[in-house]
C-alpha cells in the first residue's frame, strides 16, 4: 500500500508500545513512567498525558504540603509517600 498525501506521514515506533485507557485513574498513568522510555511514551502518544499526570500530581503534592505543615510533614516526606504508592501500584498493574 502506498499513501500520497503530503498531510499523511509514516513514521516508525519503538519496539515498546505503551498503552493506556481514556479514562485510566492518575496513579495508572504516571506508573507508566516506571515501565516504559520517555521515547516509548512519545512513540506510544502517551507522553503528553503523562507530563500533564505528573504537573496534576505536582499541584496535589503542593497543596497537601501547606495542608500538612502544622502537623510538620514535609514535602520530601509526601514525595516519598507517593512515590511508594506509585510503586505498588505499577507491581499491581504488571508483576513481575
């Protein structure tokens, strides 16, 4: 099959493909970037959503640091909090 059509282009994709539900939950879509290359992702069309997961998850860490500070939990702490769910969460997703 041939296309002739200058809007139309091929291009080639890594050996990975990533692949992710429209309405997959946040910890789901930032627990890609434990599984797959940031060249997989943007092969896979997945890298803007996961930047976009990662600035969302950035915010709700922010706020829940100033939410925190009276009870002297810090943002290092809430960063490895998350982290360690993200973790669990890609184990369950895809054991290995």
């Amino acid at each position: 099959m041939t296309v002739n059509n200058p809007e139309v282009a091929m291009l080639l994709i890594g050996a990975r493909i990533a692949d992710l539900p429209l309405d997959a939950p946040l910890l789901e879509t930032l627990a890609l970037t434990l599984r797959f290359s940031h060249e997989e992702l943007a092969d896979s069309g997945l890298l803007d959503s996961v930047v976009a997961a990662q600035r969302r998850t950035d915010d709700i860490i922010d706020r829940a640091t100033k939410l925190l500070e009276p009870l002297g939990v810090s943002r290092a702490e809430l960063d490895r909090f998350v982290s360690e769910q993200l973790k669990s969460r890609a184990n369950e997703l895809h054991p290995d």
